[in-house]
C-alpha cells in the first residue's frame, strides 16, 4: 500500500471521527435549545406545543436582563484579551 493512499485514508478517518465527535457535542445543545420553546411547565422533549413564553418571562425579569448584560459584557472582555 502506497503512503499516498494511507494518508487519504487517514485523513478520511480522521474527518469522519472529528463529525462523529462535534455531532455528539451539538445534539444536545439543540435538544436544549428546542425544549427551550415548550409551553408546559416541564421540559419535554420533543416539544409537544411551541411557545415563547419563557423568553418573554426572561425579558420582563430586570434580574435576568442584569445577569444577561453581565454575561455579554464578560464575553466580550474575554474575547478581546
């Protein structure tokens, strides 16, 4: 076997367990993300009805929007340094 062809194979191999790996990192993100739009009171996935309900408890909470203005302002000073 030529080293050409050993080296595609391991760039194959690497590019398909690099997809493996990001795709368990995200799917659990985007459950979240998708549970985050249920209507009941009990996070369930998949959603049985969409709302935005919650985000709009979190808008009308000054607390909340302190919290999330702390945390945008820290990522920011985080990504200039």
């Amino acid at each position: 076997m030529s080293t050409r062809r050993r080296t595609r194979w391991g760039v194959m191999v690497l590019g398909g367990v690099t997809g493996l790996t990001l795709l368990f990192l995200a799917l659990p993100i985007f459950a979240v993300v998708l549970s985050s739009f249920n209507a009941g009171y009990i996070a369930k996935f998949p959603p049985r009805s969409f709302s935005l309900q919650w985000y709009g408890d979190v808008f009308r909470d000054k607390l909340m929007i302190q919290a999330l203005l702390n945390s945008l302002i820290l990522a920011t000073l985080s990504a200039t340094v």
